[in-house]
C-alpha cells in the first residue's frame, strides 16, 4: 500500500485531452509488468486512481496514457517532466499472448481502450510469424479523439488495421459507424482465432457478442473490465462485480466468464 516515488521523465500530449506519461523510479521501483495490468498511481495532496500500463520504459519505468476525467487524472495530465508521483503495482491479470500462438488474432480497441492494448499489438507486430492473420480494429467517437495515430501508421506495416469514427469531420475518409461493422472487413477463421477486445463496457459486451456469433468461442475472447479499483489487493471491495474482484480476478477476463456478469443490470 505504500507508493513508490516514480519520477515523470516526459509528457506527451495525446488527442482530447489524453497525455502519454513516461515514468521512471527516483527512489526504488515496482515489479515488471505483464501486458494489461495497471497501476495504482498517486499524485500527493489530490488521491490515487488506477491507470493501465501501455508500455514499458527503461530502468523499470513505465508507460502509461491518461485522459482527464476526474481530479487526479486532471492532476497527472498536469505534471511535468521532474514532477514525482507515487506508483504501486503492478496488479491484475494479463492478456495472456502464449494462448494466441498459432491462431488468428483480432484486436479491438474502442477509445482509450487502445491504450491497455498497446503492448500486445507491438508484441504482435513485433512477431507475427508466431500467430496466424493478425487485425487490429479501431474505434473513436471523433477522428481527433483517435490516440496514437503515428503507431498505427507503423502497426499497419505487419498488421491489418482499420479506424472508423462515429462522428466524421469534413477531412474523414475513413469508415464511419460502429467497430462492429469492421468485423465484416477482416479476415479471420472463427474455429481459430483469439481475440483481445478493451473498450467502453457497451463497446465490449456487442464485440464480444459478435465475435461468437461468428463462432469464436467464448474462452478465447478475452476483455479488460473496467470498475472502481481503490485498493488494487482486493480488501477494501469497491470493485467487486458478483463473486469476483476486478483487482484481483480481472481486469482481464475472457468473455465466457464475464459475459454472465455483464448481463447484470448495474452489478
């Protein structure tokens, strides 16, 4: 329970008030993290919120996107390079890549959910002779709230991606509409795919849901779940969804374990 002082060695502005924030220890450091799990971090005299990891930076320090919604957040997109926060962690279950291997790959991404998944699409672009067809599909409320925009660019040299927005400027070109309506676009074979999907809970309930109904099984779609995580060790139960804990059993559960739960109107 106790932060550790992580020193902020840049800030990156991202789109819509979001910001990209590489930390680095200033008096100890934290374990090394596994792709989707989080970090509670602390901003003295404002609180502590948790924040997934969306990379890895060196001398154990992290990379983790923020957007401003709340006091802290607000407060972290505030700090400058040479500002101290505190950080513990990491917590949380992974996307486990190993059970991916040999199998097509679908990752969806809605909004910030890009940033928790941005450490498995560079381990697939990275190497994608291990898995089979790899996709990568984006959505976006507007075309300036898309985050990471250049690493897509990159991503899309070894991997298929594809962005549509809800609601286009006049310089759009792109698809428009629901990141369901992309599935029709990519190339994957249901008996043998995995998939990675991190988003708004309505977002992930309907891409799941699809992914099924096309024949990919249940187990091998996995979702980052999003609650009210104060403790990060699974005492203080604030984000308790049914019989588990999202700290602890989560965030990253598959899709045959969550769905039942998701059903729950305002569990």
């Amino acid at each position: 329970m106790l932060p550790v002082p992580y020193r902020v060695r840049s800030r990156r502005p991202e789109r819509a008030g979001s910001v990209t924030l590489i930390l680095e220890p200033a008096e100890g450091r934290c374990p090394p993290f596994l792709p989707g799990q989080f970090t509670m971090i602390y901003v003295p005299g404002v609180g502590e919120i948790p924040i997934s990891i969306s990379g890895r930076a060196r001398h154990g320090g992290y990379v983790q996107t923020i957007r401003a919604v709340g006091a802290v957040s607000r407060a972290l997109c505030r700090v400058r390079p040479g500002d101290v926060v505190g950080v513990r962690g990491p917590y949380g279950t992974h996307w486990d890549l190993s059970r991916a291997h040999g199998l097509d790959v679908v990752v969806a991404a809605g909004g910030l959910g890009l940033a928790p998944l941005r450490p498995v699409i560079r381990e697939l672009a990275a190497h994608a002779a291990r898995y089979g067809r790899i996709s990568l599909i984006v959505g976006a409320r507007t075309p300036d709230t898309l985050i990471y925009p250049r690493e897509l660019d990159r991503w899309a040299a070894r991997v298929d991606v594809r962005v549509t927005v809800d609601h286009p400027d006049r310089l759009w070109n792109g698809h428009v509409g629901l990141i369901t309506g992309l599935i029709d676009r990519i190339e994957f074979d249901p008996a043998r795919t995995y998939a990675f999907v991190c988003g708004p809970e309505i977002m992930m309930r309907a891409t799941a849901a699809e992914l099924v109904q096309r024949g990919v099984s249940s187990a091998r779609v996995a979702l980052s779940l999003e609650r009210n995580m104060k403790c990060g060790i699974g005492r203080c139960g604030h984000c308790q969804l049914g019989p588990l804990f999202t700290c602890l059993d989560g965030p990253v559960l598959t899709f045959d374990r969550a769905a039942p739960l998701l059903e729950v109107k305002e569990l």
